[in-house]
C-alpha cells in the first residue's frame, strides 16, 4: 500500500470537513436525504453542502463550489447524476479533497457507455491526485466520527465490526439488522464498481485500524483476487476475516455482472482462497452477524467439548444433533459433575449431557448449573438454551386478576424476571472468569414481541443471544474452528 | 384402526366435557395452571374441576370426584404425581371417560422404576376401556373447542396445522413461534411417552379431520415404524406432512433416550422411510413453521422456474444464487417482458432475472413488476425481496422535524404505507389469479421492531413473509418438490 492509499482511507474514514457536492431541499433528492442523515447522526467534523444553483437545508446555506468554502475538505460526497461527476471533480481538487464518494448509478454497472463515463472520470480523478470510493454506493459510516454518510435511513449501531460491502442495499440491511439486534460497526463502506480504492485498499485500512476488531467483507467477486490473496492471510492471523461471497451460482454470477460488475470468478477458487487465507466463511446473509459479533463479543474456546443446558428435553435433543453435525463434541458428564447436579435438579432429570433443567421453576437452580458446567475442566463452552429468557415462558398475566391474587402474580413476574437478568449477568461474567464461550438462545413462548421478554436491559454488548439452535450451534463450530485454526498456525 | 381408537382421540380433540383431576388453587401448581390456560382461552365444553381435599378456583368449586360431577366426561386431564395416576383411573372410569392425558414425569423416560409404574398404570387403564395420552406430557390444543389444555402459558393461533411432537417444550414453543408469525394450528397434542396412543392414532385422526390442512410431525423415534410407513404414504397423497426428525446423531439419540425413552433409529433408514412415505423433511426448527405455513397459504407450482424481483441488486444475486442451490430455475427475461418492464424501471435495471428495482421509490412500479412476472407464462412462482415492507426502508421521522416540512414527510410516510398495503394485497390476488406461489422477504432498514413496519395489517392468512431470503427459497424448492412428487404419483 502506497502511501497515497493510506492518506486516502484515512481520510475516507476520519475526515475533518466533508462538502456533499450537489446538495437540494428537495424532500426526495439523495442530496438531501445523505445530508440529513449526516445531520442526524451528529458527525463530529465539518460539514458542508455545495450547489452553485444556491439554496439552503436546515439552516445551512449552501456554497456555490467546493473552492468558495475556504477550508481544506478532506472528503466529498457527490449527489449527482453520473454524467455530471467528472465535472465536478476540479473544483473538489481545489479544495484539496483527498476522496470523492459517487454515488450515482450509470457506470460501468450499466453498459459499456457508462464503463467509457467512468473510466474517464477516474483518469481526471486521477490527474488530481483525487482517489474515488464507488461509483454506484451508497455510501460509508465511519463510527469514530459518529458519521453516517448514507443513502438508506438507517442508524448503525457503533461497534467493533469494520464491513466492506459489495452491494449498498445488502450492506447497510445488514447495519440495520445489526441495530436492531445490538451489533455495533466500527466502519463501513459500500464499495460499489471499485473504479479506484478496492478491497484490499479498506481491508488493509481496517487492519490497522484501532476501532475495529472484527473484519466483515461481503463479496460478489474481487477484482485483484491476488493481491487478496497477499494481504489477507497475515491480517487474519491478528483480525478475523468474516467472508460471504455470493454470485456462487451460474444465476448468481449473471446477477452479479449487471449489479455490480464484479467477475464472480468459480466456487472452488474462492473456496481454496478462503481456506488458504485463514477468512472465516459465512455460509448464509445472518451468519455474516452471527459470526461477526460472536467474534467481538465471545473468547475462543480451548477445544471442541460442549456442555449443554436445556430448560426442556426436545431442544436438548436438538442442540446435541446440532453440535455433532456440526463437528462439535457432546461428551458425557463426568461422575462429580452429575452427582453436584443431582443435588439440584429434580430426581427425574436427564442425568447426562445435554443437562435438561426439567422445566426447572426456580432460576437459582439454572444459574448453578450453568456454573458447574462452565466451570467443569471437563467442556471448552457452554450452549444454554431456553433460560435466557425464562421470563417469557412464565409470564402470567396479571391483568387478568385483582386483589392479592394480583399480587401474588406481580410479584412472580418480578422474581422471574429479576433472576433472569441475574442469569444473563451471571453468563457474561462466567465467560470472563472461565475464559470460555456461553452461547444462549431464547425461546419466547408467549405471542409477544421478543423485544418485550426484558433481555433489552441484558448486557447485550457482552452476550450472543441467538433465535434458534441452529445459529447458536454454528457460532459455537466456528469459534472452535478459529481456534483451532490459530493454534496451527502458532498465532 | 379400530373403533376404539377412531372414538378416543375423537374424544381427546372433541371433548364434550372435560376434567382436571388434581385441581389446586396453588399458584405453582399444574393443577391451577393447566385449567386456567383452559378458561382463559374459552374453551367451547364443560370444565369440571376434581379434587379429594376439595377448594375452589375462580369461582369453580372443586368436585369430590369425576364420578361426583354427575355426567359423562369425555376427557381426563390428570395433573398429579406419577404414583397417584393408576389411582385414580377407577374414578375416570366411573364417570365415563374415554381418555386420559397424564401429565407427570417420573415413568419410563426416567428410570426402570418409573417403566414398571407406567406399564401397571396402562394396563388398569386398558381393563378400564380407558385410553391414555402420555404420560410425561405438557398437553393438547384443539382449535374448533377453544381449547388450550396445555402447562405453558402459549396462547395458540387457531388454523390449519395439526401438530404431532414428541417434545412438549419445543412443541409449545412452535405454537407460540406461530402465533408470533401468524402461523395457526387446529390441532396439537405432545405424545409424551406413548405408553398408549401413538404416533399413528394421531396421524390417522389428522388425516380424517376437516379442520386440518397439513399435518406437522416433531419425531425422536417412532415406537412402531413399520405401522407409520404403512399409513403415510397414503395420507400424504391427499395431506402434506412435514416431519422434523431429531435425534439423527449419536448424541441425539443419547439425549432423547432420557428425555421421550425414544429408540431413534439410524438416520438412514429414517430418510428412506421419509422418501418412500412422500413425507416432507424440515431440516431446522424453523423449516417445521416455514414449510407448513407455506403448505396451508401458497399454491403448488407448476414447475421449478422462478423469477425473482429484488428492490436491490445484491439481494438479487443472493436470492438468485439459492434458488439455483436448492434446485431451482433463475430463467432468462424473455424478451417481451424485458421490454414492458423496461418501461416501467429507470434506464440502469438489470435488465435480467432477478428483475433489480434499482431503489425504484415509485412503489406502484413494483406492483406492475410484480405482476408481469406472475402473469408471464415462462415462470412457475415468484421470490419477491424488499418490497413487501418497503414502507420501513423510507421511513422518515416526522417527529425531527416541523410546519411544512413535518406535513410533507407525513404524506410521503402515508403514501408509502398506502402503496406497500397495496403490494401486499397484489400479491395475495395475484397467487388466486395466476395459482402461482408468490414468497416475499420483508428487510427492515431501521433499527425498528418488526412488527412495527405496517405489516400486522397484511393479509397475514394469504401471505408467506420471511425474514431472509434462504428460507424463502427453501420454501419455494419445498413447493416445487411436492408438486414433482404429486405428479410424479398421478395425483
């Protein structure tokens, strides 16, 4: 990496002034909507709006060029239409921008007049010492700087994920999802047709990068597959690398070519890059979250033994399936361990692993259990399931009551619940003390919103919760085998 | 089947009047639990509360005994320990009762003791002409009687699924999933430990039941496969049955032996009898919901063609990449329809299939998309991504806002929630007019609920919705499979 690509990026994501170029009051005009969501989200640096047609948003009167602002903009966003780009690009050079964002469609997505449009106006770029994000994105949000540079309303979550993306509606469903679901993003950018900065430009950025502790790239195909190939084994070693890669199929790649240009290039070549270079495959759009977050949140296991709690026996069944398939080891309980257990649970209890709490009443007894096991020389992690959220499978109405039978019912509630949040408290810390991962799945079983079963307030910034077995497993498989990955190399 | 097994569980899922026998005021007991999920959800018979030391709940005085009601009841749900349950089959027998639920653990899944205890307790059931559901059961449902006899609190959606699990805890918790989704059951009933009724009594009566449409099995092990794989496929000529099989692992089948005493059998002879029989196989819990619901809602295919309308291209290449995973067809835009729908999109679409919106805000657009896919003779179904709730993905905040400005972001708002209502519709419409599945993915943009972007009021009952485009497709390959295989047998 030159050390213009470093400016570059640098500047992409921590940018002291940025001028969106093509600015309107227009409600449904991308320049106003990318502003107003700049605006909303407090960017930290200077912003400023260009159109030379004059006008004003928010208060803020709009410069008639980039040049008339009088300061050193370090990053422009254009808003324009893609015909109009390259023109724009002396007066952003005037006022020293380092990176343009384009994030117009037209290029060279589109037919080869749009390919003839952009390769022109990478050259002027070029001429300029001006590097190009896109065009064809949607644009990037960089947490640092509380700056969401974005087409779409949504609002990213800050975290610790720094996620590249081939495609700007896939990318930033994935911020929304993480919103919604308490993953949050150090970085993101959209990468679009790559005329100029790439992949491996941002994924050498992120590497380096202090905010971020997990890498997520969503890719239809790379251009320089090579130079991938160079950089990404070394940084994987130190970051993980989470990978989807779509356009795996005949229909796939087709689909590919007129979304993002991209060269999907075949399965069995992104398959042994992928392994040659130690990334970490999502193999389905929620494992791309699921991994990523499990990966900032959770510590590695020492191997690949799992101990399961159940609050019911079905599930347990399930999840034993899950983690064998999933080349994980559902050793039997040790001799102490069952005897300490028995003297928790009720005689009829499963006496083995997966450890079914027998639709176990009194939370205390979840929370014993789920030390013994964590703390049991005998498992590397712990998959809990169903007792994250007890709260919601006892939740009796107390509407529906009056006098001291309401009471009695409120005050149920509100020990269920306490002791639930006791439980999920007690799963963060047993991670950190134990050193070992607990993944949890929740299980509402009333027909109420998830959201509404109190693990809100859980320490979500320290839990993986997940919706089903199947998820959960699969978290458990890959952390197991980033472990084991990292022990063979050494690192 | 003989005719006592025809009138049994016809008496078990068509109770004309039922009782509680173990009935308590006790707020932690299952003998006030169970009947209070009973009257809370209406049921449509004559409750009768029973209990020796007498006391009351809700008003109901509790009776001596069954015989003391005084009527013939039809159904006996036993809520005491396990040693007491043969005790009081004299009394069931004595008022008449055709069947018996038990709900105790504590029998052969837990200890030879408890095998002894539920082989004594079957067979004064049988001298009493009495049959037995369970034991070790969390209950029944049945949708026509309101009646919810089931120890968690779920409240079940009334509809179409009869579910047969042999899980209580992961069979309540698919009734709660459904009636989070809007997925409906008519029927439910967890086997427990069939030390009577089995697997195939219920499976024959689903088969029989109008209110049934497709029928849902959670199996660990059938008791008797020989007798299911000579019923199945006979039944699922005329009725779809979804079957989930657990316990395919070694540490599966450990945990299932302590939890249902299930032999599971070996994963083989399982997917041969499941081919042989024309069952589904759901392959994650999800699929259990997903497959049914799609069962009940969706009409089956003509052929394996699809056509996929995405609101983004990297959605697009998502979808189009599993389709063809799964087996299906991501045919070519016949020219004529490339044109019409070249009409309607902005000059840089995809100009292909998947059918890339390109962001389209003009929703009305996607309508007439939508429908020249469904109508277009070269395609089989239709995946549509990103419009269904399109309304989130706009949504801007009027409350940031003020005067002018808050009432044009209102209308907008109105307006896309009016246009996406009217997608919804379409596509309901549209599977009538054509007879041609449609599957829709909904993707929330804003760190929002769900539930909160407008689609509760969608046609829920006609509608397929998912949450991500891979189980979209597993639908649809779903749909196009049992189609083949209805072809294939000349129905």
């Amino acid at each position: 990496m030159s050390n213009r690509d470093v400016d570059a990026v640098e500047a992409l994501f921590n940018p002291r002034r940025m001028a969106v170029i093509g600015a309107s009051s227009h409600l449904a005009k991308w320049g106003r909507i990318v502003p107003s969501n700049i605006m909303r989200d407090g960017y930290k640096g200077e912003l400023y709006l260009v159109n030379p047609r004059g006008g004003e948003l928010n208060g803020m009167t709009f410069y008639p060029s980039a040049a008339a602002i009088g300061k050193e903009i370090d990053l422009a966003m254009v808003t324009i239409p893609a015909e109009n780009v390259e023109g724009v690009l002396e007066d952003c050079a005037a006022a020293g921008t380092k990176v343009v964002i384009a994030i117009s469609g037209g290029f060279s997505e589109s037919s080869p007049e749009g390919r003839a449009l952009e390769e022109s106006m990478v050259a002027k770029a070029r001429s300029y010492g001006i590097r190009v994000v896109g065009p064809n994105t949607m644009g990037i949000y960089s947490a640092p700087w509380s700056l969401t540079a974005l087409m779409p309303p949504v609002r990213p979550r800050p975290g610790h994920v720094a996620f590249a993306a081939q495609s700007g509606n896939l990318g930033t469903q994935m911020l929304g999802w993480g919103s919604f679901r308490g993953i949050g993003f150090s970085r993101f950018v959209c990468i679009g047709n790559e005329c100029d900065l790439e992949f491996a430009d941002y994924l050498e950025y992120f590497a380096r990068d202090e905010s971020t502790r997990v890498i997520l790239l969503y890719v239809e195909g790379f251009k320089r597959p090579r130079r991938i190939l160079e950089i990404a084994e070394e940084i994987s070693l130190s970051k993980p690398i989470v990978i989807y890669k779509a356009a795996g199929t005949g229909a796939g790649s087709r689909a590919a070519a007129s979304h993002s240009a991209a060269m999907a290039g075949t399965r069995e070549v992104y398959a042994g890059m992928i392994r040659q270079t130690g990334m970490i495959r999502a193999e389905t759009t929620e494992e791309m979250l699921d991994f990523s977050d499990a990966l900032v949140k959770l510590p590695l296991p020492r191997g690949r033994r799992v101990a399961i709690l159940s609050w019911g026996g079905g599930w347990g069944v399930v999840a034993a399936d899950l983690c064998e398939q999933d080349g994980l080891e559902v050793g039997p309980l040790p001799d102490g361990l069952r005897n300490e257990i028995g003297e928790i649970l009720p005689s009829y209890w499963s006496k083995g692993n997966p450890v079914d709490l027998v639709g176990q009443l009194n939370m205390d007894n979840h929370t014993r259990c789920l030390e013994l096991l964590t703390r049991s020389p005998e498992y590397d992690m712990v998959f809990s399931l169903g007792t994250i959220n007890a709260a919601s499978a006892f939740s009796l109405k107390s509407e529906d009551r009056d006098g001291t039978e309401k009471s009695a019912v409120d005050a149920q509630r509100a020990y269920v619940r306490d002791r639930s949040m006791h439980f999920a408290q007690r799963v963060a810390e047993l991670m950190q003390e134990e050193d070992k991962p607990i993944v949890a799945v929740k299980m509402p079983q009333q027909d109420s919103d998830v959201s509404a079963d109190g693990t809100d307030a859980y320490p979500q910034d320290r839990l993986c919760i997940h919706a089903n077995p199947e998820r959960a497993a699969r978290v458990l498989a890959m952390l197991a085998d980033r472990a084991g990955y990292l022990r063979s190399r050494g690192a």
